[in-house]
C-alpha cells in the first residue's frame, strides 16, 4: 500500500545488483564437477580387461562392442581373451552405469569429461582398442569405484590414473595370488567397518 | 544572448578577427583571415550542435549495452560480455547487424507514412537537446519558454509512435499504436502540470534560469512533483512498469512489431537516446543540473553524473516492476496522478503567495516549503490511494500493492 512495495522490490533488485552474478563464463570458467560425475568418455584398461564381456551381457542397450579369440597363452585359469575390438557407441548410451558396476576386473570406469559432441554419428562410436593405443584419455571417474577416492584421485585435477593402481587392492587379480575362497572370512577382513565407503 | 553561452562566445573570438565592438569579443584572437569573417558564427555553432547531439547520440547507443548489461547484474546475470572488453562493443555488433539487414516492408504497410515514421520519432529526441543547459554556459540555446518547447516537442513521439502502429497494417502494431496513444496523452497531463510548481518558484520558463533558481535542489523542495515527474516520463518512455505499448507477452513488440533493419535501429535509438533526454530533463529541473556540490569539478561533468544516475534509476525501476495492466495505468493516471499534480499546483502556490518577495526566495524559504512540501507529498499519497481506491481491483476486490 501507498507504494512501499515498490520501495521494498526495488531495495531486493539493489542486493541482486551488489552481490555477485551467479552465472560463469563458460568456456573460460567452469563449474566444480564431482569426481563421481558419470561423464561421457568411459576409460577402459586393456591391461585389466580379460574380455568376459559382461559389460556387453549387462548393457540394457546393447552398444557395446566386443570381439574377443582365443589367446595365444595357454593359462587354463585366470587367463583372458585376445581382445579385437571393444566399441562403445555413446549415441546411444543413456550413461546408467551398468557395465561399470559388472566389470569384475575394475577395467572399465566412467569417463569425466562432457563435450564429446561431433558433427557425425560414427565419430560417437569410442574405439577403446585404439585409445587405449594412443594412451589417451585415463581419467576416470570415482563413480562406483571406492578404491580411486581412497587414493584421493581426482578426474579433473589433469592426473592421469594408470591400470596397476586403478583397481581394488585388497584383490590381486593374478591367479597365483588369488586368495582361497573363505568367503565368511574376506568379507570380514575387507569390509568390516568400510560402510561408510 | 551570445555572451551567455561560454562555449559559442569562446569559439567564435577564437576565430574573429576585427571589430570587436561588434562581435563582443574584448578577447579576439583570429585564426581566420579577416575576408572570412562571416565564417566563425557558422563554425562555432556547428561545432556546439555537432557535438551536443552527437554526444546523446552516441550515448544513447552506449545506453542499450549499459541497459542490457545493468539488467543482467540486477537478476544476478552477467549481461553480454562477449564482443570488446567487457562487451562494450555490443551496440557496434548490433548496429553492424541492423545495419547490413534486408530492408523489408510488408505489403500491407502505407509505404511513405511507414518509412517517415522512424525518421519522425528521432526528430524529436535530437530537437530538445537544443534547449537543454548541459553545463554552466553550454547549451544551444536559452529560449525564454525551453521547458515548454521540450514538453510540446517530446509529444510529437506519440504521433510517430501512431503512424508507425497505423500504417503498419498489422493488427498487433495498430494495438499498441491504440494503447500508446490513449497511453502518453494521458500520462502527458500531469507531467505538465506537475512542472508548473517549478514554474511558479523560478517564475521563469526557461530552463537554465531554472537550474540557476536552485539554490535547493527541488527534488527536495517538490518531491510530489519530482514522483510524479518521473512516472509520467517512464510511461511516455514506453519503460517497463507502463510498457504495454510494446509488450513482448501480448502483442509482440507493439507499433514496431513490421520493423527491422535500420528502421528498427533508428525506431531503438529514438526510444534510448529519449531516457537520456528525459533523464537530463529531470536532472535539470530537479536536481539542480550543472550546479555540482564541488566546484573544482567541471559544470558539464556535474550534469552527466546527474544525467546518469537518472538513467540507472530507469534501469533500476525496469529491472524491478512488472507490467500494468491497461485499465490500471488509465486510472492511475486519472485518478491518482492528476488530483496530486493539482494538489501540487495548490500547495506551492500558497507558498509563493505567503514566501515570495517580488518572486525570490531564500534558501531558508525553501527549506521551509521543503519541509511543509515534504508534508503534503506523503498526506496527499496516503489520502489519495484511500479515496480513488488505487491498488484495489474494483472487479474481484483483490488487493496488491501499487
């Protein structure tokens, strides 16, 4: 009444005007990202991949790629396939995290990058063997995989994460090593008072 | 007349050489060979109006980036950043793109009336800076009725605004042409009428024996006529609180809704160089124009500042209030602004008869009606928005602020 709520709108435009703008410039600022952000550029370790293709199995849409022989080693347990391609097409991946969370060997992650936009449909199909070749793009994101933020890793920090300290360390892969299957006994070992991770 | 305006007397004696008994000029230096003596009067003047329109001008230009950039920084944006340093290039963007764009009219348009009418709705803007007082002997010129001339010239906008929206042909340009017209007549009114208290105090209607009348500034003396003055001139602004002139949400963008290209430039330039002449309006009647608190600062400086500052409070308001209603405007004008302009009127009368001595006052008399003005300003709004019922809706009986 009698125009104080003129005076009152105009002093809330005034703290609008003094304070900070909460916009950023984009391109040369960004935004904080979370470390567990599911980006569009999965990681893959070749070195860690044993070419199950469960991944492929677990993918509800069936965009990943695999084509796997037989390897030249002899190993009759623990031993992987010779892998020949491994395709992920991110046209049409909904990032759910599936083939993530199924990986039994810690060999693929989510990526944390998102501006993976090209001008044709097959440039979005990631050929993992050739990264991987190239030796780019090992970034990976902490997304379901608690051993990277126990070792602090962060994707955006421009440190790259090699194969060997990527995967879970109470668990070494290689045969040999293989503890014996107590598993009453590794469940208390490994995750006895780790809830909070 | 000539020995008044600092800026013209110091050119022209710069320039004139011979009789000085003539010219006036005690102090005549003479850059001109003596033959070419009729020249310095053309040259001095054309330098002031080249540069006085120029500098609105270019303002005005600067005014949209400033307008876009300040909106943005008041709903907590950036506002364009992009092009210059800070974004400071964004009116040279936008005019190279206006510029270069297809000169299209519609079929239905009335050819001749609808291309005048941008070129008559900055006429008008570019004709008051003739009269307004930039600075402590710059201006143009000091015509003995400049308030009048700057009120009578700023209206011809309406009729540019009409043979824009007529001769259109299109059915959303004809509706904002209606509602501007209905719209600037009425709020023209009281804006007149809530200068005549200022008329009575200096009782001249020149502009620069207005600022020099101020020894008060008065705003403070007439603040009933300062609100009303700034009200009326946002809403013949066509400036968003009483924008349904061009409002975007109902009829696309109103009388310019065919425009574009150089046409819709000139049509923006007109409507943002006329804040600044409205602003330096304001500034000059008052908040004492060029007369600054400090003297060491130049008197032009002065006026900018002030000039400015009213141009960020229309940003200001812009960026705060909402649109009227039609039927609210109507009645706010007609009901509220006019019975206080006249109140207005009343009041400062009664003061000039019981204060003034030959029409002079002193700043102790000013002081006084300031207070006594300051008075009635909040006792007239109070019992004003009673009686007329502003703020309430007659239809549902709700209840919102004004």
């Amino acid at each position: 009444m009698y125009g104080l709520g003129i005076v009152k709108g105009l002093i809330v435009t005034l703290k609008n005007f003094v304070r900070k703008p909460s916009t950023i410039s984009y391109p040369e600022q960004r935004a904080p990202q979370h470390s567990r952000f599911r980006g569009e550029e999965f990681v893959w370790y070749e070195e860690r991949c044993t070419g199950c293709a469960s991944c492929a199995k677990f993918c509800p849409l069936g965009i990943i790629h695999i084509v796997t022989s037989p390897s030249d080693e002899n190993i009759p347990e623990g031993g992987s396939y010779k892998l020949e391609a491994f395709d992920i097409d991110i046209a049409r991946c909904m990032f759910c995290g599936f083939c993530v969370e199924v990986c039994p060997y810690d060999a693929l992650f989510m990526g944390s990058g998102f501006e993976q936009a090209q001008y044709s449909r097959q440039d979005l199909v990631l050929d993992k063997i050739k990264d991987q070749k190239e030796g780019k793009n090992k970034s990976p994101s902490t997304w379901f995989r608690p051993q990277l933020e126990n070792q602090k890793y962060i994707p955006h920090s421009g440190k790259e994460m090699e194969w060997d300290s990527a995967g879970r360390e109470e668990w070494d892969y290689h045969p040999t090593n293989r503890p014996k299957r107590n598993l009453l006994a590794w469940q208390n070992k490994n995750f006895k008072n780790k809830g909070k991770n | 007349m000539l020995s008044d305006n600092l800026w013209f007397h110091n050119i022209y004696c710069f320039l004139y050489t011979g009789d000085t008994a003539i010219s006036g000029c005690s102090d005549a230096i003479g850059l001109l060979p003596e033959s070419a003596n009729w020249m310095p009067y053309y040259i001095a003047g054309f330098s002031m109006v080249l540069v006085l329109i120029n500098i609105f001008m270019i303002f005005g230009a600067l005014y949209t980036y400033a307008e876009r950039r300040l909106i943005g920084r008041f709903q907590s944006r950036l506002g364009p950043n992009r092009a210059g340093p800070f974004g400071i290039l964004q009116p040279v963007a936008d005019g190279i793109k206006l510029l270069t764009k297809e000169s299209m009219i519609p079929d239905t348009a009335d050819k001749p009336v609808y291309n005048l009418a941008p070129v008559i709705m900055l006429v008008p803007v570019i004709l008051v800076v003739a009269v307004l007082p930039v600075g402590e002997g710059t201006f143009m010129t000091d015509l003995n009725v400049s308030l009048l001339f700057a009120i009578s010239i700023t209206a011809l906008t309406t009729i540019a605004i009409f043979m824009a929206g007529f001769s259109t042909g299109n059915r959303f340009a004809m509706l904002g042409a209606m509602r501007a017209v209905a719209q600037l007549i009425s709020y023209e009114v009281p804006v007149v009428l809530s200068t005549v208290g200022i008329i009575l105090l200096t009782g001249s209607l020149s502009l620069v024996d207005m600022v020099e009348a101020q020894t008060v500034p008065f705003i403070l003396v007439q603040p009933l006529a300062f609100l009303i003055f700034i009200i009326g001139s946002s809403a013949e602004m066509n400036r968003t609180p009483f924008d349904v002139v061009e409002a975007e949400s109902e009829i696309i963008a109103g009388y310019h809704t065919e425009y574009g290209g150089m046409r819709f430039a000139m049509i923006q330039l007109a409507e943002y160089a006329s804040v600044l002449v409205n602003s330096a309006i304001i500034t000059t009647l008052f908040l004492s124009g060029w007369d600054g608190p400090v003297s060491f600062i130049p008197s032009p400086i002065w006026f900018l500042l002030k000039m400015f500052f009213m141009a960020f409070c229309f940003i200001w308001i812009r960026a705060t209030l909402p649109r009227l209603r039609m039927d609210q405007i109507m009645s706010f004008a007609w009901k509220f602004l006019l019975p206080l302009s006249l109140l207005n009127i009343f009041v400062t009368a009664s003061e000039v008869l019981y204060f003034g001595v030959n029409g002079l006052f002193t700043q102790n008399d000013l002081w006084i009606m300031s207070l006594i003005n300051f008075g009635v300003a909040i006792l007239g709004i109070v019992i004003f928005t009673k009686v007329m019922e502003i703020g309430t809706d007659s239809n549902n009986k709700y209840k919102y602020p004004v």
